[in-house]
C-alpha cells in the first residue's frame, strides 16, 4: 500500500510539470505556450478584446496588430487615445541598458539627471529631451495720465500700467518693473503720447524715453526741441534688444526738461509697452 501511494504522488507531481500549450482558433498548438489566431484580416476586427466590470474597454488587440488601451478601434500600433477614460496617460520607468542595446527609438524617463528628463536613443548615445518653458511676452497700456515735471528727476519710472498680456507674470504692473526669468535677450518697444501742451525752446529742452536694464544697458530715445511749441501733443517712441540676466530688471522711464510739466495721454492705446523674450 505505501509504495501504491508513492507511486500515485510521484504520477501527480510529474503531471503538473508537463509544459501545456493551449491553441485558440488554431490546430497548431507548436509555435508558442499559448497561439491565438484571429479570425478575419480587417482592420476592426477584434483578436483579443477585454473589458471591465462595467463592460468598459480595457484592451483591444486587432487582426493587423494594433493595440488599443481603453479603446476599440485602435488606429496605430498602440492607442490610449480614449474618450471614456481619463487616465490616458503613459507611465515610462528607467532602464540601465545602453543606448546602443536598447537600439534607435527606444525612450526612457532618467530621475539620476537634474530635475529628470524624458530621454530618447538614436542608436548610440541617450539624448535628453529639453524642456522649452514659455518664452517671456509682455504687452501693456497705459492711461494713468501720469505727469512729469519740468527738470524732474532723472528717469522717472512710469507705473501702473495695465497688461493686456503677461505669459509668465513676468511683468508688475504696478511699479512698471519687468524681471527676466532667465538669461536671454529681450525686445523691448514703448510708444508714448502726452497731452497737448506747451514746450519752451532751447538748447536744453528735451524729452527723453529711456528702457533702464539697470546692470545692463539703458537704451534711450531723445528729443530736442530748438523752437517754441504751443498746443501740440508730443508722441515718443523707442525700440531696444537687452541683455538680461536671470532676475535682472527693466524699466520704462521718463526725464523732461520742456518747461512745463507733462502728462501721458489718457489715451491707452496710444501709450503702449511691449517687452519679447528672443
């Protein structure tokens, strides 16, 4: 009796280590553990599909071989391009293979390299993919009809603005400030026009429109005035490429030495800032 019982185990245990392989819609069970051949050759048709609980798509694989992942029709080799679903989203980890091993077209996701960085392989080498953040743009009016007087201060900052524009909140438009996110160069264009009034001639009489960059350079526009004029608006402009670095600021400013105190328009369309990251 102990050896009929040994013998049943031992025909037990050699039974669960055959390696079984299942065919489905197939005779042929020899090219893998499992071989499902689809029926039919069109596009839609469906050679695996599975759903939820909710009979809600989870995957699909048809007949030419396109994977769907929350959808039916997949229209490419693989599709997470759902309308029912909002985790369409692609999970990439990191691998240790060579760019070389893992052969041209390969992406991974680096957490060693700073902040991390979604990186592609050309077939020898992994390239970081750069992260281009939005570029600076700034474009304001103003209709303050602040006022200027004769001989003031030199460069006087003209604030409260009103931005119209601001991609990246660079600009405050209280204090008429704009600071640089980062290193680059800056387009910088200002048009101003003042109230009519009056200008008294002379060898000094002037209005000066300055961008200030503070550390970096100050671009000025400056008009003299060699004869008397009366009920006339003056209209300035300025137009100037900066350097600038990261934090550095820049300012519109006004110095005038007409005679007389002078007012921006109440116009806000005529007095117009517009400061460009290149």
């Amino acid at each position: 009796m102990k050896r009929l019982v040994c013998s049943f185990i031992i025909v037990i245990i050699i039974a669960f280590n055959i390696n079984a392989q299942i065919g489905i819609n197939t005779e042929d069970i020899s090219a893998a553990t499992i071989n499902i051949v689809s029926q039919g050759n069109t596009s839609t048709t469906k050679a695996i599909k599975i759903t939820d609980s909710n009979n809600m798509n989870i995957l699909t694989l048809t007949d030419e071989g396109n994977l769907g992942l929350g959808i039916d029709n997949p229209s490419t080799k693989i599709d997470l391009r759902s309308t029912s679903r909002i985790d369409n989203a692609i999970g990439i980890g990191y691998t240790t293979m060579t760019a070389s091993d893992a052969m041209a077209g390969a992406i991974r996701y680096n957490p060693l390299i700073t902040n991390g960085a979604i990186q592609y392989s050309d077939g020898n080498k992994w390239i970081t993919l750069q992260n281009q953040p939005p570029k600076a743009l700034v474009i304001a009016q103003n209709s303050t009809q602040q006022s200027f007087i004769n001989l003031g201060t030199a460069g006087v900052p003209i604030t409260n603005w009103t931005k119209t524009f601001d991609q990246n909140n660079d600009f405050n438009a209280a204090t008429g400030i704009f600071t640089a996110r980062r290193s680059g160069i800056y387009s910088v264009s200002s048009s101003l026009v003042f109230k009519i009034g009056n200008i008294t001639a002379g060898p000094t009489s002037q209005v000066e429109l300055s961008h200030d960059g503070g550390a970096s350079a100050t671009a000025s526009t400056l008009v003299g005035y060699t004869s008397s004029v009366n009920g006339v608006p003056l209209t300035i402009s300025c137009k100037s490429f900066h350097y600038l670095a990261q934090n550095g600021t820049l300012k519109i400013t006004i110095y005038q030495s007409t005679g007389y105190t002078q007012a921006l328009s109440g116009d806000k369309t005529q007095n117009t800032l517009t400061i460009s990251e290149m």
